[in-house]
C-alpha cells in the first residue's frame, strides 16, 4: 500500500475509533483526549469529521420529529407552557400506562424541596402515582385538593393518590376528610365550613404545582361508572352544554362554566383557584376525552399537557365551525 492510502487509512481508522469511545463507550471528549494523545480541540474537530465522511450517522425517528412539530403547535395555539406526546397505542390499558410513565417522569424534575402540589381524582391521575419509580427524595407535601368517595376505590381517590405520591417522593401529605361531590349546595357548604376541611383546600390553593386528570360528559365516563353521578345527573350537565370537567369545575366547548349543577355540589378547589397555580399539569390518555381537553384547554384550567400523538391531532385538525355547534 503507497505511503498516502496507508495515512489515509490510519486516519480513518483513528476517527473511527474516537467516534466509537464518544458514541458507543460513553466517553467524555477530555476522557477521549487522554486515552489517544490528542489535544481535545483535535478530539472535538475529528469527531465532527466523522459525521462529514458518513462514519457517523445521526438518525431521528420520524415519530419524534413529528412528536416535536405537534407539541409546539399545541404551546402556540394553546398558550401552554409545555406539551408532552405519548405514541398511540393499541388498547386503552396501555395507552394509559404509557401516559402515566411519561408523566411520572415529568414531575419527577419538577417537583422541588419546599414545593406543595395539589392531586386531582380519577385512573390517569393514580396511573401516575403508581408509575413513579426511584427517585431523590425531597422536602414536599402532596395535597388532596377534592374529596373522595368509598364507591370508586382508593387507587383513584384524591387523599389515596396524594399519600401514594409522598410516599415515593419521601414527602408528607394532606389527605381531605370529605366526599368529592354531595347532595345538595347546602350541605356542601356545611363541609366548607368545617375547620379541617377549610385548612386542606386553602393548603391545595398554595400549591406550585397541580396534578389533574379531566373527566367527560358522557354516560360512559369514569364518574358515572364509579356510582359518582347517575346517568340523569350526567344528561343534564349535557343538557346545559357541559363536555367535561376538572376537580368538579364543569365547562361546555367553548370553556365557559357551567353551573348551577355539579359545581356546587362538589368539595374542591375551584377553576379560578385552578388557574391561580403556577403549573398545571393534565394528564389524558382516553381519545374518548379529546372534547372535554378542548373545553378545558378553553378554559385555561391548564398550562401543561401530557397526551397521544392522536388526542393533538384531533385538537389541531378540529372544526371550528363544527365545534361551536356542539351542545
């Protein structure tokens, strides 16, 4: 082999080797200086070569590239603060789990020492308490921010899902002593006045950070299912134009409240407290639930969405005009 081929060949095989220290083995560019002998400028500019001759390839897969264009037209739409999009999956229980991880994850780095976040209700929301894995504990304390009910099960009741949460996060919590939803205005205002249900929902309102799920309209939706509403509750919410709801806040497709109904009925914060905390965190894994995430997106009940790739399609590809009809 002439003198040039085998300096030639010594050199791509040195940009090979540096390229497979940094891409394969993890190595850091000064870690890689010492074990050849270069410089690590050298290191630097011979690992940018190795992308030019194509010993290198970077590949994005296309689902993440769409993931991207998805999220940030959701942000500018929106006027969210951020936007995670889970890949659809085949069946419900999945789509779900998946949902879950990617936002267990999410406020794993959001929660800080000295933060309270207050728990919404329902399976995506308890999804998530179960999907936290190891993480550092911190100074923190998760607060039930609407009462339960003994018909829906504690995997997915507030106070259940808020001391789950403590428990990973080595935190406290603040469980609230009350139904989600009563009989009457009357006798929801008998609970508000009592001192430890008052000292819960005022301790929910300073929160930084919330974690909710939203519920539908349909007769076919959790609350329903779960012996919360009857069906003839639910038909008339509809009748009144109600798609869906947050924390018991009901809210046709244009965002607008609707009450009176189950809103004062329900032992909650409220919408305009919901709005009051910083971050928002909703997350939706039925596509059942992509109108009741317009009306709450609508609403400004949220400012951080974790969803499918499908639910952000439908979100960006309605029908104004066809929406606006919806009762």
């Amino acid at each position: 082999m002439p003198p040039s081929e085998q300096d030639n060949a010594g050199h791509i095989e040195l940009i090979t080797r540096i390229a497979s220290l940094y891409y394969l083995d993890n190595l850091t560019q000064a870690d890689i200086s010492v074990r050849v002998g270069l410089s690590r400028i050298k290191v630097v500019r011979l690992l940018k070569k190795a992308r030019e001759l194509g010993i290198v390839e970077i590949r994005i897969q296309t689902l993440a590239v769409l993931r991207t264009a998805l999220e940030t037209a959701l942000i500018r739409k929106f006027g969210l603060q951020q936007v995670l999009l889970v890949a659809d999956q085949l069946n419900e229980v999945n789509q779900r789990e998946l949902t879950a991880q990617v936002a267990a994850a999410q406020l794993s780095l959001l929660v800080q020492d000295g933060d309270r976040v207050a728990v919404g209700m329902g399976r995506n929301v308890g999804a998530v308490a179960g999907a936290v894995g190891a993480v550092a504990p911190r100074r923190c304390v998760f607060v039930a921010a609407i009462g339960g009910s003994p018909l829906v099960g504690q995997p997915v009741n507030s106070s259940d899902i808020s001391r789950r949460l403590a428990e990973r996060f080595g935190g406290d919590s603040a469980c609230l002593y009350a139904p989600a939803y009563v009989e009457s205005p009357q006798l929801r205002e008998s609970f508000l006045n009592h001192e430890d249900v008052q000292s819960v929902l005022e301790s929910a309102r300073r929160a930084r950070i919330a974690l909710v799920g939203i519920g539908d309209a349909r007769n076919q939706s959790a609350v329903v299912q779960m012996g919360c509403f009857s069906a003839e509750d639910m038909a008339r919410l509809r009748e009144a134009g109600a798609v869906g709801d947050i924390l018991g806040y009901f809210f046709d497709i244009h965002g607008r409240p609707i009450g009176p109904g189950m809103s004062d009925r329900a032992i909650s914060v409220s919408g305009d407290d919901l709005r009051a905390i910083p971050c928002v965190i909703a997350v939706v894994s039925e596509s059942e639930k992509n109108v009741a995430l317009l009306g709450a997106l609508r609403a400004g009940l949220l400012n951080v969405l974790i969803t499918s790739v499908g639910n952000a399609r439908r979100l960006l590809e309605a029908d104004e005009p066809v929406l606006n009809e919806h009762p």
